[in-house]
C-alpha cells in the first residue's frame, strides 16, 4: 500500500540593489549536499498559502513575506521510509521580502545552514532536475511580475 502526502512550500527571494532576485536555499541536515526550498507537510485544517506561511516561519523565521499570485509548481516522487512506500506532492509558490529581512533568517534543526543566492549560484548549487526545472520557471515569472511593476 502506497501512503500519500501532500506539502507545500515557497521559493523565496528578494531584489538586490541591481533588481536582481536573490534566492533563499537551505542545506538539509541530513543530505548535507542537497539544497532546498522551504516546505512542509499541510496540516488538516490548512490551505496551501497557510501552509507556506508557517512552514517558511518555522524553517527561516520570516514573517513577512508577500506571496506573489500567479505561480503554481507542482512535484510529485515516491520515497521509502519505514518500510512503506511514500507518495510526495508537493506544491511551491513564490515569496518575496524586502531586502532588509534577509538579514532576519534563522533556520530550524531541519537544515545544516542557508544562503542566499543569485539565479546562476542557485541553479550550479541545485541537484535535481526537478527542482532546476522549477527554480527557472521562478526566475522567468519573477522576471516578467517585476518588469511589468517597473512599468507603472
């Protein structure tokens, strides 16, 4: 019997002084070489967008972040853990914060450390295709959502 789980999570960035997006990755605790994006299971009485709130608060400790309508990614994968096969689908949209916040990080025990990276930095750094696949189609819709802010 295959057990299912549903999470949610955020790619989260700010724009550098040069309009650059900058993005926050966190190294796993127990993959030490495997960087990720905030995310968390979704508890019975959530919805996704207070999912990602609460999981970006208790992995990252930010509190005030803008989720920018518009951009869904969906990941699904299978996994074994305790004898049991997983099935994982996850859902990620996408965050902002000033870029004075990005001071204000600290993550939880889940991760080993974090760092904030440019677009070229994040995708060297990330390992699975899917979550490059992802992180590009982020960058492309942030690119286009503050292009057309820069036009008003």
């Amino acid at each position: 019997m295959v057990e299912k789980q549903k999470s949610a999570g955020a790619i989260i960035y700010y724009l550098d002084e040069k309009n650059k997006p900058n993005f926050l990755l966190l190294q796993n605790t127990l993959r030490k070489t495997y960087w990720e994006f905030p995310k968390g299971k979704i508890e019975d009485n959530e919805n996704i967008e207070k999912t990602v709130r609460r999981e970006v608060e208790e992995e990252t400790n930010l509190r005030d972040i803008k989720i920018i309508r518009g951009f869904k990614h969906f990941l699904k994968w299978f996994y074994q853990f305790g004898g049991k096969t997983i099935f994982k689908e996850a859902v990620y949209l996408i965050a902002k914060i000033k870029p004075e916040d990005k001071f204000k990080v600290k993550i939880s025990n889940e991760h080993e450390k974090f760092e904030w990276m440019n677009y070229e930095k994040a995708m060297k750094e990330t390992n699975k295709a899917s979550n490059k696949e992802m992180l590009k189609k982020a960058y492309d819709f942030i690119l286009e959502v503050e292009k057309q802010k820069s036009l008003f």
